[in-house]
C-alpha cells in the first residue's frame, strides 16, 4: 500500500513537473517575444486603470495575444501597482518586459510645435489652432480676446510670444503652451534689456521689442542684423522717418501680393514709416534672441540706408544719393 502511494506521488510530481515545465517554457518564451507593433505608436494609460485594464487595452489593440502571462509577471515583479497614467510613445521591437518598464517610468511622450521668427500673429495662431494635439481651450483666436485669456496688459498681441519649438504632453491647452511663450519673450527682453548698450533712443523695453521685430523681417543674415539695427537707431536720432519695407507690408495686411506700389508707400496708417515718424504702435512679428540683441546693440557708423541684393543681403549707404545709385544697379538692373 506504501509502495502504490510512493508510485502515485512519482506520478503526479513527473505530471506537475511536466506542465510546470511547459508552463514555464511557454512565460519565458512570452517574455523573449517582441510584441505585436508594427509601427510606433501613441498609447494612452487613462487615470483609474488597473493593469488588467491596460492588459485588456493592449490585446484589443494586437499588441499583446496573452494576458495571463503578462498579468502574472506585473504581479510577481510588483510592477501591476507601479504603471503610471499619460501617453507614451512606443516602438517596434519591444518585449512585454521592456513595455512594462516604459508604462511605470512616467516618461510620458511629448509632443513638438514651432513658431517661427518672423511669423505674425495670425500665421501663429492658425499654428495652434490646426494642432490636432494640445487641447483648445481658447474661447476664440481673435487678438482681443486673446490679450484677456492670457492677462497681458499690452493693447496688441503682436510679438509677444517667443519663437521656439516648444514640447508638450497630451492634455496641454493652448493657453498653457501661449503662456509659456510669452513668458520666455519677456525673460529673455528683460536679460537683453539690462545689458543694453547707453543712450538707445527707446522709451522702454516693448520700443526695444518693436524695432526688434523689424530687424527680424529685414534680414536673415546673421552679421548684419546690428548693422541694420545701427541705421534705424541713427535715423530715430536724426528725426529721419524709419521707411521700412515690412512696416508698410505689415500695414497692408492681406492685400500685399509680393510687391510694394508708390500708392502703397501712402497708406494712411500707424504702420507706415514711409508716411509716419518714430516706430509702428507696436512689433510687426515673432523676433529671436538675436534680434532682440541687436536692437539694443546697434552697430557704430555713419550709414543711414540699405538696399537689398540678389543674394539676400544688402549695401549699406552713407548718403541718399549713394542710396539711390545702389537701387539702380541692384533693384533696377542698372537702369
């Protein structure tokens, strides 16, 4: 009797040996396993969700084809109470264990939008608003009502948000991402406003900011932006109108075509520095560090004009009637 029961513990242990091994096999060839994605993707863990719940998720979307083992290797790792909630990016090539590790480690996918020096603030809120990602809690995109959701004090939003790739994670409104914006525009003013260079013919730091903006759609070469900016402060000085290019382009708003007429020069407005003295009422775009750093550091000389050339940059003059040969031989063609 002793015998048959030896015989039949022998048993029983081979058959628990047998589907333990097969068991165990089978777990560690489902953690030695890439999982089923094909391409990167953005997965989504809500607030609330248990790890059953995010293996339940993860099958539905083919990404993983066996629960059981993935649930029993979060439990016994202790990883099941450790997931943190967000939106991770993953790729190809993962295994369950690698996945686990990226739900728990918090490093949420973050997302990239850019404003552009240079852009003008339509350009740069029809940028936010086709973003499919940062959620839209602006009531409307109107400048007015953008002034009064953001609490800045300035009576026109042109100019006052920084241009900048900025990285944002799902859930961020565009609010949030303005705000921050604006906030490194004004740190980095007020940086370059302190080291300014003495007796700058600007009231304060938002005249610093205008003539920023000005210089940022003049130029694109690094080298001449003070350059310019030395001519425009010159002229400020000398009680000379600025009579620039992008102030009467920024006036004519959607009816500017390429090209700038005589009958444009005399557009009755603000912005017009061929018709007005001083600087425009307020900037006319986006404007880098760079060109905050130029209009306060304006280059010594005795230029007072410029005109462009064909290679995109420009010959600065002295005098009007050097001004007036250099439009002949690089604007018309010699003529």
């Amino acid at each position: 009797m002793q015998q048959k029961k030896i015989k039949t513990f022998a048993f029983l242990s081979l058959v628990f040996f047998i589907i333990f091994s097969y068991f165990y096999s089978e777990y560690k060839s489902f953690l030695n396993l890439e999982l089923n994605i094909k391409t990167p993707i953005y997965f989504s863990i809500e607030k609330g969700d248990n790890f059953e719940t995010l293996s339940k998720k993860l099958k539905s979307y083919h990404i993983l084809n066996n629960t059981h083992y993935f649930n029993f290797y979060g439990r016994i790792t202790g990883y099941a109470k450790k997931i943190q909630a967000g939106e991770y990016l993953i790729n190809p090539g993962l295994r369950p264990a690698e996945l686990i590790h990226i739900f728990t480690s918090g490093n949420v996918a973050q997302h990239s939008i850019t404003l552009l020096e240079g852009w003008n603030i339509k350009k740069m809120l029809n940028a936010l608003s086709s973003n499919k990602i940062l959620k839209k809690n602006l009531k409307n995109y109107r400048s007015e009502s953008l002034l009064n959701e953001l609490g800045i004090e300035e009576v026109n939003p042109e100019g006052l948000f920084f241009p900048d790739t900025y990285y944002f994670t799902r859930g961020t409104s565009d609010i949030e991402l303005l705000k921050r914006a604006h906030q490194r525009l004004m740190a980095i003013l007020h940086d370059e406003w302190r080291d300014r260079a003495p007796n700058l013919p600007y009231a304060n730091k938002y005249e610093a900011l205008i003539m920023a903006s000005i210089i940022e759609k003049e130029t694109a070469v690094p080298h001449e932006r003070a350059m310019i900016a030395g001519v425009f402060v010159r002229r400020l000085e000398n009680k000379m109108r600025l009579q620039t290019d992008p102030t009467v382009i920024y006036a004519m708003g959607e009816e500017y075509d390429g090209n700038i007429r005589k009958k444009d020069l005399r557009i009755d407005s603000p912005y017009n520095t061929y018709r007005y003295f001083g600087l425009p009422p307020s900037p006319i775009a986006l404007v880098g560090r760079e060109a905050i750093h130029a209009a306060l550091h304006p280059e010594d000389g005795d230029t007072f004009y410029f005109v462009a050339k064909k290679d995109g940059t420009h010959y600065f003059s002295k005098t009007l009637d050097e001004h007036n040969r250099a439009v002949r031989k690089y604007q018309l063609s010699g003529k």
